[in-house]
C-alpha cells in the first residue's frame, strides 16, 4: 500500500522547525511578536479599508492561527517598540504586581476569533481604538504580557 500524504521525513524537519523557533524565542521576543505591529495606514486616515483582511493576514503571518486559531488577540501600533517598554518605567504606573498602566494612549487593533471550533482556517473580527493599555513586565522592565486595554479616566 502506497503511502499517502505529507512525507514522514517532511512533518518531522517542520516539526523541528518549530519546535527549534518555539524553543529560541524570549517572552519579550513573543510579545513583540504577538502585539507590536506598524501604524495601520487604512487606520492612521480613519479609513477601514481590507477590514476583513487585516487580522486574518496578521495573525497568520505572526504565527497565531497554528496549530490552533489564537482566540483574541490585540496589536499595538508604533513605529518601534520604545513607546509600549517605557510603560514599563517612565511611561507608565504601576498597576498592582508585574502589571503597568500606560500613560499615553495607543492605536489598537483587536481582532476576535469567529470559528466555532479553534481549528484552521482562521476567521477573525476587527475592533481598532485608541486606548491606554495595561501589559506585564519582567524583571528586567520588559514588556511580556499584553492584559487589556483600559478607558481613560473621565476628565483626564
């Protein structure tokens, strides 16, 4: 009987590939890599332009959509990564724990899985704001973990 399929050989260097990327990422690598993602220019104009394809196009190029479809998942839109750490110190107040409140508020953009099973392929919905945001940070002053977004304090 003829084998039928991916190659064996082939499933297990994918197999390693990941597992060998999965292995050599930091937790602050993996933030980066699940939240931080340059200005939308379609959200910049305030025009929603492909918005049925951005969150789909994004999390599967930042590897959220295998082997299962990451349920929610929020980007955080700057030019570089220096806005979203310094919450971590200067630009941010502490929120109980590892946890920081941003002081400045961000372009967001949250995208909400719409399958009814977690599997691919992948459907997702779009929200884009701009809100303060609450992350954890390491101890080195890192962000590693996107919590929420929080409204502002009314009148502030």
């Amino acid at each position: 009987m003829a084998w039928r399929g991916p190659h064996p050989m082939l499933l297990l260097v994918l197999l390693a590939t990941w597992l060998s990327l999965a292995w050599g990422e930091t937790r602050f690598g993996k933030f980066k890599r699940q939240h931080v993602a340059n200005p939308r220019p379609d959200y910049q104009n305030n025009r929603h332009l492909n918005n049925s394809t951005y969150c789909k196009d994004m999390m599967q190029r930042q590897g959220m959509t295998s082997p299962v479809c990451k349920f929610t998942n929020t980007f955080i839109h700057v030019n570089n990564v220096n806005p979203v750490t310094d919450v971590c110190s200067h630009g941010g107040t502490s929120a109980g724990g590892n946890l920081h409140d941003s002081n400045a508020r961000f372009a967001l953009t949250t995208c909400k899985h719409q399958g009814k099973t977690q599997r691919p392929p992948c459907k997702y919905s779009e929200t884009t704001s701009t809100q303060r945001i609450r992350i954890a940070c390491d101890k080195e002053g890192d962000p590693v973990h996107y919590e929420k977004s929080i409204q502002s304090v009314p009148g502030a």
